[in-house]
C-alpha cells in the first residue's frame, strides 16, 4: 500500500506530452516534406520556420483541473483502503495478543487450533493487502491512461491550429530539456484551455 501512495505522489504528465509532441512533429514532418519539395521546385521560395515550443509538466499536473481531481479520487480510495486494512490488523493483533496470555492454560490442542486460525487470518490480511494494491493500481493506470489520451488529443489540435512543429516537455524530475527560452513556454494557455475544456465537460 505504501508503494503505491508514493507512486501515485510521483506521477507526472510528462510521458503525455512526450508523447503528443512525437505524434505532432510526425504530422508537421509530412507537411515539412511536401513544403521542401515546393520550396526546391520553386526558386526565390521563402524556408519554412519550425515553430518548437514546450509545456512545464510539472505545471500542468499540479494546475490542470482533471488531473488535480483524478488524483484526489485516487487519494482518497488509498487512505480508506489503508483505514480499513488497519482496522483488521489491529483486530488480528488483540486475538495474538488474547492467545498470547490463555496460551499457558491451554491445552496442546487447543493452542494448535488456535494458531492455525490465526495463520489463516494472517494470510487473509496479507492477501487483502495485496488486492488492494492491485485494484489501486489498476485504477491508477486507467485514470491516468484517460489523463493522457485527453492532453495528447488537445496538443495534437493546440499544435495544428497555432503551427507548432514540436512540443517538448520539461520537469525538474526528469529534466530531458536542460535550457529552454521561457517566451517558448506554452503551458499556461494550455492549462487555461483543457481547464476550459474540462468545466464545460463535467457540467
């Protein structure tokens, strides 16, 4: 369980972006080719200007509406399966404990029934452990996986309409771009706009 509140607190946008800023620079690539076979044909032609701009992704994911929410949601399935496993294994630790002081005054018998009981009541919380995890993580993996698809479905429309050739993406945590202009930097008005995109979905 706790593996995954540290996952869940490390998740960042930044495969997305990556990702939509590949899928837009493929599609500008075609337009870039059929521009150069134009430009070369056609003398005194003007050369294309590649327009690159990039997204803070750490901005993204801490000011984007639906990500804010989606992790919230997840947040709050972790502490109430966190709640609930330890409210049995405080439950499992009294009947130790209750067998701990009879087990003197106990047969042989009845100390073996009750620790086989007790071992089985161990198993079952660590397989509801383990299922917990599980579920958390599935449902991490979907929520995210809509995270995604919506930003990469934004960039690839945001890039077309404003002729961005590449969309690159920086994060502190994973920084792949060392040095960037900040007048390249987009992510306020896209998080303005799928902010936008989102009021109007959730209503």
């Amino acid at each position: 369980m706790n593996n995954i509140v540290s996952t869940l607190s490390k998740v960042t946008l930044g495969l997305a972006i990556s990702v939509a800023a590949v899928s837009c620079n493929q599609g500008s690539k075609n337009s870039s080719s059929s521009t150069t076979k134009d430009s070369t044909s056609t003398k005194g032609s003007s050369e294309k200007v590649e327009k690159i701009v990039y997204i803070n992704s750490d901005s993204l994911s801490q000011k984007y509406d639906y990500f804010k929410d989606i992790r919230s949601k997840l947040e709050a399935k972790v502490k109430k399966a966190q709640a609930d496993l330890q409210s049995k294994s405080q439950a499992f630790q009294r009947e130790v404990a209750e067998y701990q002081q009879k087990a003197a005054s106990m047969s042989a018998a009845e100390r073996q029934a009750t620790e086989e009981k007790l071992a089985r009541k161990q198993d079952e919380l660590s397989r509801l452990d383990q299922n917990a995890s599980s579920s958390i993580a599935q449902d991490e993996s979907a929520e995210f996986n809509n995270v995604y698809n919506k930003i990469t479905e934004f960039l690839k429309k945001h890039a077309s309409d404003n002729g961005y050739t590449l969309v690159l993406t920086y994060s502190k945590t994973n920084p792949t771009v060392l040095y960037a202009d900040s007048k390249l930097e987009i992510t306020n008005e896209v998080v303005k706009q799928l902010n936008e995109e989102y009021k109007k979905e959730k209503k």
